[in-house]
C-alpha cells in the first residue's frame, strides 16, 4: 500500500501542476505540440514513457476493484504512449496534429487536474 500511495501522489501532484501550468501558459502547449513533431523528440519521449510505464507495470500492476487500480491503468498506459511513440512516429504525429486543433484541450487539462486531485487525495489518506 506504501508504494501506492507514493504512485498516488507523485502521479496526482503531477498531473494538477502540469495541467495548470498548462492552462495558465497556453503557449507552453503549443511549444510542446511544435517540438513533439520532429523524430528525435518523438524518439525521447517515447523512450522516457517507455521505461516510465515498464517501471510502473513492474513495481505496481496491482488489478483490484479500488483506486489503486487507476496507477496501473496509468503504468500500463504510459508503457503502451512509449511503445507507439518508438515503433508508430508517423501515427503518432497524425495523432498530435488532430488533438493539437481540437477546442476540448482546455476541458481535459480540467479533467486532468480533477483527476490529480483525486490521486492525491488517496495518496495522502488513504
């Protein structure tokens, strides 16, 4: 449970600043869709998501009918982000490019921070 609510709070405390400073500073998010067109980013953060999620299905793929659940989702989705980004750029890049000039960006930083609440929420009570 320790290592949960670690997960918890890392990912939750995460999500709400990221998701922030993203709402706060939009240019931040339409520098980070710029950068991620090219191959080489698109390499790197795969990579990084890559073992970022590997570690997460590791140490925690934990499958239990409470919130613990949603840090493995998390892993498993991280892992699944690295794996497209290295072996799918091209799908990817489309991808990107449609979420990129979509109006509900703004509404899923506000989902996102939602869930970061939450996540931290548990991390710390629970």
């Amino acid at each position: 449970m320790e290592l949960s609510n670690f997960l918890a709070e890392l990912w939750g405390i995460s999500f709400v600043v990221i998701a922030l400073a993203f709402l706060v500073k939009e240019t931040y998010l339409k520098q980070l869709f710029a950068k991620i067109e090219t191959e080489e980013s698109l390499f790197c953060l795969g990579f990084v998501s890559f073992i970022i999620g590997l570690a997460m299905v590791l140490s925690h793929n934990i499958w239990v009918k409470d919130w613990r659940v949603v840090i493995t989702i998390f892993g498993w989705a991280s892992l699944l982000k690295g794996l497209s980004f290295l072996f799918l750029p091209e799908f990817v890049k489309d991808w990107i490019k449609k979420i990129e000039s979509a109006q509900f960006v703004s509404y899923a930083l506000i989902v996102i921070i939602f869930i970061g609440l939450a996540l931290t929420y548990f991390g710390f009570t629970a």
